[in-house]
C-alpha cells in the first residue's frame, strides 16, 4: 500500500490532524444546533400569539338572567380557539372606538359598521386596558395592532366579553 507521505510518522501525524478537525466540525455541530433549538423554543414559546377576529368568532351566546340587575342579558359560550388563548399574550389588529376620555375598544369593524351601530356583534370588538404608559389620545377609526393578555369574561355585564388586559400598541 503506497502512501502519499514519506514516512508512517508523517502519515500517522495526518490522521490524528484529521480527527482532531473532524472533532472540532462535531463539536461546532452540536453547538448551532443547540443555539437553533434554543432560539427555536423561545420564539415559539415566549411570544405574543397572533389572534384574528375569525378566532373571536368562536362563540355562541344564551340569555342569562342577573339577579343584581334584575334582567336578562346575553352571555357568551366561548369556543375552544378563545379558551386556548386564554390568559396568554396575543396581539390583534383593529379600528380605535373612542368611548370615554380614557376607555377605549378595538374593533374589526370601523365604527360606523361596528357593533356600537348595531352593525356587527359582540365578538367583533375587544375591550382595551390599556398600561399606564400606553394611555393616551387615540383617534377614531385608526387602524392599530395591539398586544396584551386575552381574558375571557362571560359574567361581568359592565365589561366586554373579550378584554385585552395591559394592552398596548405596536403599531402608531
């Protein structure tokens, strides 16, 4: 067997250079796939999921009658999207619907299509708690993204039935 170097010592030295590179190449391998996997899991896992009007669309609701009242209202019957999304950090696009100085709802519909008109239902507007530093003057019909967390409410008639609790913009 004829080698390309002089001598077995040169021919051996090679071998272990190779496997020593060989090693390395592994080594760095292992190390982007680990830095991937990481980067994969926290994309996927801590952040904000991207909720639709089509998702708040998975309701039903039945009247329900409120002693403290002393009347009937409509209560939702959520879906299971709705339910999934539930306490987490969601982001939804909308129109701004200005009800008081500070209190405002966003909407898939602009406000003389929305549900304020009677144009539209409950679960095509969402309740805004906005955070202290995201309070401000919004404009009428302006087209925002906002992120918070999705609460469910299917028992206090004095709020929505969707409410994005610490919410605030992403978009101006």
């Amino acid at each position: 067997m004829q080698h390309c170097c002089k001598s077995k010592k040169q021919s051996s030295y090679l071998q272990r250079c190779c496997i020593k590179i060989m090693d390395k190449f592994l080594e760095m391998k292992r190390i982007v796939l680990s830095v991937l996997i990481v980067i994969g899991l926290s994309a996927t896992g801590f952040s904000q999921a991207n909720l639709t009007w089509k998702n708040l669309a998975d309701v039903k609701f039945e009247m329900r009658y409120f002693k403290e009242y002393e009347r009937k209202f409509l209560v939702p019957l959520f879906g299971k999207t709705p339910k999934e999304k539930e306490g987490k950090q969601v982001s939804i696009s909308g129109y701004i619907i200005p009800l008081d100085a500070d209190f405002y709802a966003l909407s898939q519909y602009p406000y003389s299509a929305c549900f304020f008109c009677g144009n539209a239902g409950p679960e095509t507007i969402v309740e805004l708690q906005l955070k202290p530093k995201a309070t401000k003057r919004y404009k009428m019909d302006q087209k925002m993204t906002f992120k918070g967390i999705l609460r469910l409410n299917d028992s206090d008639v004095l709020h929505f039935n969707y409410i994005l609790e610490n919410a605030e913009p992403l978009s101006k």
